[in-house]
C-alpha cells in the first residue's frame, strides 16, 4: 500500500495553508466558495478523506443531536404514530444541517446522570424533548446555563419550544359539529400533567361555552384503552364525541362495535392528531389536524441555530386545522 495522504500534501497541491484545508472542508464561512471547491476537487483528486473524529475534536462539537423520548416498561414509544411522526420531522431538519439524530429515553441516561451532563460531555450539541409533564424540573439544570434544548409540545418560561395551540382546530371542529345539529358533546380528555392535555380540555370547555353546548367530560390519558373505557360514560346522551388523541377515538370505534353502536350513524366522532391511522381507519377519522412532522423540523431549525450561532432559545407556536372524512354527520344520522 502506497502513503497515505494528509492535510499537508493537500494544502500544497492547493495552494493554501492546512488551517484552510480543514476550514474549506468543514464548510467554514470564513472560506470562500472558490477555495472550497479547488480544495475538495484537490482533496478528491489526491484520495484525501478527513478523519471524523479529528472533525469533531477541531469543532468541539459532535454534531449529534439527541431525542429524548418517554420510557414505559409495558410498551415502546415508536409503537404509536406521534413519535415515528416527530423523528421524521427532526429526520428531514437534520438533513438540513448534517447533523444525526440518535434515541435518548427520558431518565435513562447510561453512565450521565442528568441532561445537562450529556450535554456537557459533548456526547450530544443539543437535545429535543419529544414530550414532557407540565412539572419536568430535570429542565431547570439545563435553563440556568442556558444550553440548547427544544421542548416539543410543552413550553416552559425560559426554555424554547415550539407547540401546536389547539385554538383554530378544535375552533373548526366545533363549527363543524353545530353545522350538523350537534348540541351535547361528550369529550375524553388527554392526560392532565401534560400541558397539551390541560390546554385542549381548557379550549373544549370555553368553546363549549361560547357554542352552548351541552357536555360530558371523562378524564382519559391519549391511550387508545382510555378512549375504550369512557364509552360506558358517554354512550347515553352525546350525539358526538370528541377526544384529544386519534388513540382515544379508535378506542372508542372499537367499544362502539362491541356494543352495537355505528359510527356516525348512532355516534359522530372526532379525534386529534391526524396521524396516519386516521385516513385509513373505519370510517376514516373527522379529526383536528396537528402538525408534527413539521414542528420536528422546525425544533432541528431552532436548535441548530442555538448550537451554532448562539441564539437565545424562543417560543414558537404552530396553528392546529380540521380534515373532515366520514365519521360525522347531522345529529340523528342524517346526511
């Protein structure tokens, strides 16, 4: 086997110092586009490839982001269409910027013992919280010295975060429901120690209110169990159900079926999230459409420029909307 190359050969079929070698390579903007390309046509031409881990250590940056998601011992966060559907967001951002996005589960760290560890270990540049408890105060560490981190549905004074405010969705939906005669709507709640959960029963209630309807409430929590189980609370009274997660509504499809009731016919149902499941579900899901794939992307935006420009970390907000399919119609089944 012949020498290998190195940055010097480099620099002197180039023309240029090492120094410039590794900026040009790096895609310094402290380079211009011309030496850039004479360098990676001379890095090419002379077999040249830059150790990773020489990148790194020169940057100080390991160009990894983590995603931090919730741990249950009984089922795995990616077997529910929200966490597939915010990787492929923080996927698309990532490929913006060159940076990898690896799987952090929430208070199980390995050998770190707190977030702001991992980070200060250089193990990641920065982290997106996938969802977070209203009350998280492992955040706390991780604000006071002000570190990159992006909360994804949840905000928090301090942090930055992007959320989706359920107001214009859920606005719609109720629009759509007294269009068709609906008057009393039941509602599953999410789970209340999370502030998305708190925020879309606040939202159902004053639209309730300004819409005024009738109502009965059930505290859920998401699971697609919750949404099975509130069907004995609500299968008398409500012409429509409406529930805060599309989990929650195929539970409810699914109790519906076993005690003879059609969906819309007998009960109109509208969900949230407008995952995938929703338009293939039977009948597809009238559900509030929340835009999470995006939001990942934007979270990957937010947090590289944090990492790499140093800019203060931000609130952002992300509008909700309604897709309206099959399982609504006028109230008594009409239409």
């Amino acid at each position: 086997m012949g020498k290998s190359v190195g940055r010097a050969e480099v620099a002197k079929a180039a023309g240029v110092s090492e120094s410039t070698v590794s900026r040009a390579l790096n895609d310094s903007p402290l380079i211009s586009d011309e030496i850039k390309k004479k360098v990676r046509s001379v890095s090419e031409q002379l077999g040249y490839f830059p150790s990773r881990t020489a990148t790194l250590f020169a940057s100080n940056k390991s160009f990894a982001i983590g995603f931090v998601v919730p741990y249950y011992p009984s089922i795995m966060p990616f077997t529910r269409p929200y966490f597939p559907s915010l990787l492929d967001g923080l996927l698309l951002g990532s490929l913006e910027h060159n940076y990898t996005i690896s799987i952090v589960f929430e208070n199980h760290l390995g050998r770190y013992r707190s977030y702001y560890e991992l980070i200060n270990s250089h193990s990641y540049d920065g982290l997106v919280f996938a969802i977070t408890k209203d009350q998280f105060p492992e955040l706390q560490p991780l604000i006071d010295r002000a570190l990159p981190f992006v909360l994804v549905n949840n905000y928090q004074a301090g942090a930055a975060s992007i959320y989706a405010r359920p107001d214009v969705g859920m606005t719609k939906a109720f629009d759509h429901a007294t269009s068709l005669g609906h008057s009393h709507i039941g509602y599953i709640t999410g789970d209340l120690q999370f502030k998305n959960g708190k925020d879309r029963l606040a939202m159902f209630e004053q639209l309730a209110r300004r819409y005024h309807c009738t109502t009965t409430i059930v505290e859920g929590d998401f699971s697609r169990s919750s949404g099975f189980d509130a069907f004995q609370q609500l299968s008398h009274g409500p012409s429509l159900v409406m529930t805060a997660s599309d989990r929650q509504a195929f539970g409810f499809f699914q109790a519906c079926t076993e005690h003879g009731k059609r969906v819309p016919h007998d009960l109109s149902v509208i969900g949230y999230d407008n995952f995938q499941p929703a338009s293939t579900s039977a009948p597809p899901l009238t559900t509030v459409n929340h835009p999470i794939t995006e939001m990942g992307r934007q979270a990957v935006l937010m947090l590289v420029s944090m990492i790499e420009q140093g800019k203060a970390g931000e609130q952002k907000w992300a509008d909700t909307d309604l897709v309206i399919r099959r399982s609504t119609t006028r109230c008594g089944g009409q239409g």
